[in-house]
C-alpha cells in the first residue's frame, strides 16, 4: 500500500516526509520535484515569509541512481526562516530560553489556535500553529511530485487552473491543452485559463490588500488519460470519490469540495445532468456524451478525466484583525497578526493537484500491484487489453 506521512513545524528546523510503497525502477528526477515546489510557492497575493523561503527538495532515501529502489523515501525540506526561531522554538530547553518564546495568546478565528490550545491544554497556541500552517502542504507537494512521476509512466498526468478568487468567476470550461500551458509559465499570476478574468481576480485581491482583508477562491484540479477502474463501488471506503474529497479537504483552509458539476447538478434535472452513454464502432470503443460526472461514477474512474475542486476560505490571519478573546486576562482583545498571505488559490490548487496525484497513484497501485515498475506495467497492460477486448 502506498502511504506518506510529514512531520516539521512551519518554523521549525525542516519539514520532512517519507512516502512509502511506490514500486523499484521508477525514475525520480529532483529538478521535476523542486519545480512543483516552485509552483506552490508562486501567485499573486502571497506574503512576506514566501521572500524568505526557496523551496528545494532534499532526498536521503529510497531513490538512488535516480530511480526508486522499492524502500521508503525520506524526504527533507528545509526551512530558511528556522535562523530566526532557534531561540523561539528550541528541542531542548536552555537557561533562559522560557523569555525567548513568541507566544501567542489571541486565537485568530478561523484558526486551529482556540480549538487547539484547548485539545491539547497549552496556555499559548504556538505549537498549534506551528503544525496547523500551510507550510506542511511543502512536504505534501514533494510527496505529489513523486507520484506525479510514478503516474507519468503510464500516460496520466494531474494538473489544476483557478477558476474562482472571491467573486470573480471563470465562467467557462477550460481545455486541458490550457492547462499543460499554465503548468509550463515561469511567471504566476492568478493562473487562471482567461487573461480577462485572471485580470478581475487581480482586482479582488488589490481590494484584499489595500482593505487588510484576505481572499479565497476555487481551484479544479484535473486528472488526464485515467483509465476506467480505479477505485470501487462495493464499499463505502473503497468509492475513489470519497478517498479524493477527504484528500482535497485536508488541505489547509478548504472548507468544500466538489467532484464533478456536482453544484449546478443539484440545481438541475436528471435528463441534465447525466453524462449519456455512446458506442464509435469504429474505434471499437464507449464514449461519453459529456463529463459531468467529474469522471466517476459509483466511485470508480470511468475513463473520462477526474476533475475534483477545492473551495478555499479566506486565510484567517488578516492585517486588520477580527475580535478574540486573550487567553490570559480573558478580555477582549484583536486575534493576532505577523504578517500573511492574502490570496493563496493558485498555491492551494498546486497542492490539490499533489493530492490527488497521491491518491490516484494509491488507487492505481491497489489494482496493478508489483514491486517493480515493470511488474506494474505488465499488471497494467494486461488490464487495457482486457478493456480493449471487451
Ligand atoms: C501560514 C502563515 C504564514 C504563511 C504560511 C502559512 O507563515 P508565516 O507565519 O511564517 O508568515 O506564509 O505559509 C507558508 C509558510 C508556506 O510555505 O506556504 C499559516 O499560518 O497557515
């Protein structure tokens, strides 16, 4: 089985990672691995601690001669910002080191701090936002990166596009071909498919900043040439729709997810929303009316592509803050603030795509197994010719 676990506070020496269950042989390229770094790093809106970090991946395990040797692959991500929290935030305990704590006692709502500090019953929520922040997701898009490389091998790849930052709104689809050329652009915006609505959404966030104020948004991650059969309809934790929700709704500040045209299918008649069933004769193969369905249906991949999208709350760390509660005197008193990101949809929609890269690549490995990428090639081969020969 294909799992991955992080560890690392966001100011804390590293984060790491270790991703455990992807077959031998498969090619690992770090240069591949830093670039979705880069990615989730970019977009307009972000914040001051983004001009710190330079995200680059650090492999001590499991790929070696640049192929996966079958053994767990540890991942280190350094964090530069650590320089100024040796004190702050130190392992062991010195003389003195109580007074070098930056504690932080007015929960931001919104937050992990207030439901957290009473979970684990400390008097200060830095520990809590130490692990609760987005800077985690780093150590998830390395992992994605690595099953990115994996699924590479056989012809799928995953990619996302911003379709909504606050009001404005991308109001029409957008073509994978569209999607391939956002991936590829040394300079991020709003990376939105539409020049014109990316402009509008540049707006929303130039209003965010100069208010104080912090934006979410919408991002669609897709997944391109998925064969029919991952996941299954025969038990409630096997549905490949569940298993991709609950990992796109574990990225931090998503509050939504939607698979497929679910919103407006809901609004909307069954004669409608259904994706209607054909036959190319020539092709010798079933083809789809539309995808509304988000390529899948009873839980299983149908072929079609797997679109999932993320629905972002606006970052709870805003310039201007909202009314708390200090966990000291107990007197009101304005959350905290440092400094923050304003609009984080682009990054979110990098992670999403690491996400669902993960369970994808979970949900492939189940069907195809091997302990070498050849093994699962020929598993895979054997499974299109069944398909073909249907
Ligand atoms: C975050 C707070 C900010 C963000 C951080 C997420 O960090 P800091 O408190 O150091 O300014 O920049 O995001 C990242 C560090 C990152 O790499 O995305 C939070 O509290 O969630």
């Amino acid at each position: 089985m294909l799992r991955f676990e992080t560890a690392g506070e966001s100011h804390g020496e590293c984060l790491v990672a270790t991703l455990t269950g992807l077959p031998a042989g498969v090619p690992v390229s770090v240069e591949k691995i830093d670039r979705e770094l880069w990615r989730r790093q970019q977009g307009y809106g972000r914040g001051g601690r983004m001009k710190i970090e330079t995200d680059r991946v650090r492999i001590v395990a499991g790929v070696r001669h640049s192929h996966t040797i079958g053994s767990p692959i540890a991942l280190i991500l350094e964090n530069k910002d650590w320089k100024n929290w040796t004190e702050a935030l130190p392992v062991e305990s010195q003389p003195g080191s109580e007074d070098k704590k930056r504690p932080v006692t007015r929960p931001r709502p919104g937050h992990a701090d207030l439901a957290g500090v009473l979970k684990y019953d400390f008097r200060d929520a830095r520990y809590v936002l130490e692990r609760a922040s987005a800077r985690e997701t780093t150590a998830r898009v390395a992992v994605g990166a690595l099953a990115k490389q994996f699924l590479e091998q056989f012809g799928i790849s995953v990619l996302s596009h911003v379709v909504a930052v606050g009001p404005a709104r991308l109001e029409r689809p957008a073509a994978w071909e569209e999607l391939v050329a956002l991936s590829r652009k040394d300079e991020v915006l709003l990376n939105c498919v539409d020049p014109e609505t990316e402009a509008r959404m540049k707006e929303v966030v130039d209003r965010a900043l100069r208010t104080g104020d912090t934006v979410g948004g919408i991002f669609e991650v897709v997944a391109h040439n998925v064969p029919p059969g991952l996941g299954s309809h025969i038990a409630w934790d096997t549905r490949l729709d569940g298993r991709l929700a609950q990992a796109v709704v574990s990225i931090q500040a998503v509050k939504g997810v939607e698979i497929g045209e679910a919103a407006a299918g809901a609004a909307s008649f069954g004669s409608k929303v259904q994706d209607t069933i054909h036959y190319d004769k020539k092709e010798r193969r079933f083809t789809r009316g539309a995808n509304r369905a988000g390529g899948l249906e009873g839980g299983i991949t149908n072929g079609q592509d797997v679109v999932v999208r993320g629905m972002l709350k606006p970052i709870s760390t805003l310039r201007r803050p909202l009314e708390s509660v200090d966990l000291v005197t107990r007197e009101p008193s304005e959350a905290a603030y440092e400094r923050s990101d304003v609009c984080v949809v682009p990054a979110a929609g990098v992670i999403g795509e690491a996400m669902v890269a993960i369970v994808l690549a979970q949900a492939f490995l189940e069907k195809f197994g091997g302990d070498s990428l050849g093994e699962t090639k020929r598993n895979f081969e054997g499974y299109l010719e069944q398909v073909r020969r249907y």
